[in-house]
C-alpha cells in the first residue's frame, strides 16, 4: 500500500505533505507540516513504544529530534551514516540494523511505531526487515518523497525538513511516557553498547579476537576521534566497539559495497578534522588495494593511526563460500608483514597478535607522534563476524 501523502496537484489525496522548504524553518505553521504533522502527532500520541531512527538527513537536527522524543517517549537510533548523532542521551540505542546490538535488536522490534527521520529505511538499516514489526506503523520524514515508496513500506510519508518538521510536531504532540521506563533506561545503561556485550576472547595461537583488540583500542585513544572503516567481514568491529564522540565522528566509507576505500575516506576526514585524530580501519585485503595512500599519510603529515584487521584472506568470500565447498585459492593470501612495508614508507608500525601488544599503541600515543602508526593486527579467523553471519541468513 502506497503511503499517506498529497501534493498540492492531488487534492484528492488523504493526508497532506509537510513542506518545511517553505517554512523557512519556523515552528508550528501550516506550512511546516500541515495536515502531515497533524497526523504524525496523531500517531506519536497514539503511540506506547516509539522509537526514532535519525539517518544522514537528519545529522543537523539533534536538538529538535531530542526534544520531540522527550515529549513523546520515543527511544532514539540511527543508521550507521549517522552513528553518533545521540551520544551522550540516555536513551541512545546507537545504531539500527545489522550492526546493532542484542537489546537495539530487540527494543526496535518491539517498537510500535518507527519513525525514520532523514533516513529510508534500507534492508541494512532495518536488518533486512527483521527489525520492523509487521503491527508497527512506519513513518518516514524526508526532503525526498521518492522514499516513502522505497524499502521498508510506509504508512506515512512526511516530505520536509527534518528539523522543521520535528518542531511542527512538537508544538502539537502531548507529553507520554511511550518507551521511557526506568527498566528500559537501566538496560540501555548496561547492555547498550557491543562492548557491554559478554563474548569469550577467542585470542591465542598468535593471533588475537578482533573485539579485544578493538575494545583495546577504544580505552587507549583519545576520544575525539573520527573512524574511518572500510568494508569487510571485520568492519562491524570498528563500527560499533570504537565509541565516537558525535555524528561528526564516523565516517562510513560504504559506496557500492567496494572495499579499499578505507584509507583515503580516513584521509579525507583526517584534512577536513585536523582537531580529532584520524582512525582507519582496514582488512588486509582493503589495506592491499590502498597501500600507495600510505605515502600521502606520510607526505601530509597526518597524526593518524592506521588498524589492519589481518586475517589473512577476503574474509566476507572466506565466510560466504567455504561452508559451500568452493575453492578459496584466489581469495586467501600468504602473510604479509604490514609493519615492514609501514615502516618502508616511513611510518612507525607495531604488529598486535595478543592483548599485551597494545603496549606499543600506548607507547605511540605517549611520545611525540611525529610519525603515523600503523597497527598491524593477526585477527582470528575462525568464523563470520556477527553482522556478516546475519546478512547470510538474509539471503
């Protein structure tokens, strides 16, 4: 079924679009909402367990998006692309989809009302559609009405900007406790984050579990910080156990799915954020395609810290066709010592195979940082990553 909407050649049409364009960003008109706001109100106030998914189009509106949660007891979650944008909210759930954590997954499924605020709503964002109820209305908020067609279904689309939309239904929802307990809130405070998540360390045998390293990582470098991951069975790691300060702290480097992009997004972000130390994260078989980017991290001057999530192989095909039989030649590698080639470019570099390797990370960030760090991590390899292990059964 084709969402709610109507344009101003429809009269027809059952439930008007807001058109904050022409609202010049006002609060409360007609014209930042109209009959759209009215009916989005309408359902927040109908609503027991909002939640609210904030994507790239919303990075701008935290405030207004806050504030209408707070009158509406929505919990609050974002695409990856905006990974951030709530730090610091006690009812953050960080990111929805595949990357999202056990309680996340859970709370977004019991949702009864989704509201994507700048965001479509894609299979990755919604796990594949896993994670919306098929009881719960779907709204989506958008300067693009072509969205509301697109992905997850829509019950209603709102066509404006996100931040003026937001304040128009503000001034016209009342206040409900929604999905704001204390029970709710005490468990975002303790399983909210993947790092609160309890694994058993897989470390050993000279190579080390990739969410100690990175929880490792995440305690040793300093919290200003953008991460910059490339794509790859190991970018779920980085993602979501290296905690970024706000929406301006991740950089997602996900186009068409191609890998090898990681280390010039980092270096991108890393010029256009010379106050935040710079993160890449890369798997081996990214770092391959990239490495000639290692000199411009040296010719730059950039302080940045370089993570290669070393398996040894493309770890996604690893995953995807071994269980199947197929042969795996053209797509695992002989080692490679990445520190060596850092250190020929002129980088400082310290190979990790154990917890206690990190002591040469903190030993790097203790000293004068003349030179980048590469870090070059032996990850075990036994199985898929978790998100990778979901998008599978997906297929």
């Amino acid at each position: 079924t084709a969402p709610a909407t109507a344009t101003a050649t429809d009269p027809a049409a059952p439930t008007a679009t807001a058109t904050a364009a022409t609202a010049g960003g006002g609060a409360g008109g007609e014209a930042a909402g109209g009959e759209a706001a009215e009916e989005l109100a309408r359902l927040l106030g109908a609503a027991r367990r909002p939640v609210f998914i904030a994507g790239r189009g919303a990075r701008h509106a935290r405030g207004e998006l806050e504030e209408l949660a707070g009158r509406a007891g929505a919990l609050l979650a974002t695409s990856a692309v905006a990974k951030g944008l709530f730090r610091g909210s006690p009812w953050d759930l960080d990111v929805s989809g595949g990357f999202a954590t056990p309680l996340a997954a859970e709370l977004i499924r019991g949702a009864d009302l989704v509201v994507g605020w700048g965001c479509a709503l894609n299979m990755w964002t919604t796990g594949h559609g896993a994670l919306i109820s098929p009881e719960a209305k779907v709204v989506k908020v958008d300067l693009d009405p072509d969205v509301f067609t697109a992905y997850a279904h829509t019950d209603l689309g709102v066509a404006g900007d996100v931040a003026a939309v937001a304040r128009s239904v503000t001034a016209r929802v009342g206040e409900a406790a929604g999905y704001r307990s204390a029970e709710i809130g005490q468990r975002i405070r303790a399983e909210g984050r993947w790092r609160d998540v309890p694994y058993d360390d897989e470390s050993g045998g000279g190579r080390i579990d990739p969410r100690t390293l990175t929880i490792g990582l995440d305690d040793l470098l300093p919290h200003e910080r953008i991460v910059a991951p490339d794509s790859g069975n190991f970018m779920g790691y980085p993602s979501m156990l290296m905690d970024v300060p706000d929406e301006f702290g991740f950089c997602f480097t996900q186009a068409f799915q191609s890998i090898g992009l990681g280390l010039a997004t980092a270096i991108g972000a890393a010029v256009a954020r010379p106050d935040r130390l710079p993160v890449a994260a890369l798997g081996d078989g990214g770092a391959l395609m990239g490495l000639a980017d290692l000199e411009t991290v040296v010719r730059l001057g950039l302080p940045m810290v370089i993570v290669v999530y070393d398996d040894e192989a493309y770890g996604a095909e690893v995953h995807h066709f071994g269980p199947h039989g197929h042969p795996l030649g053209t797509v695992t590698f002989p080692p490679v010592d990445f520190a060596a080639i850092a250190r020929g470019h002129g980088l400082d570099a310290v190979t990790v195979t154990e917890p206690a390797g990190l002591a040469g990370v903190a030993a790097w960030l203790d000293g004068p940082r003349e030179r980048p760090l590469l870090v070059h991590a032996k990850v075990t390899r036994e199985h898929a990553s978790w998100w990778l292990e979901g998008a599978f059964r997906s297929h």
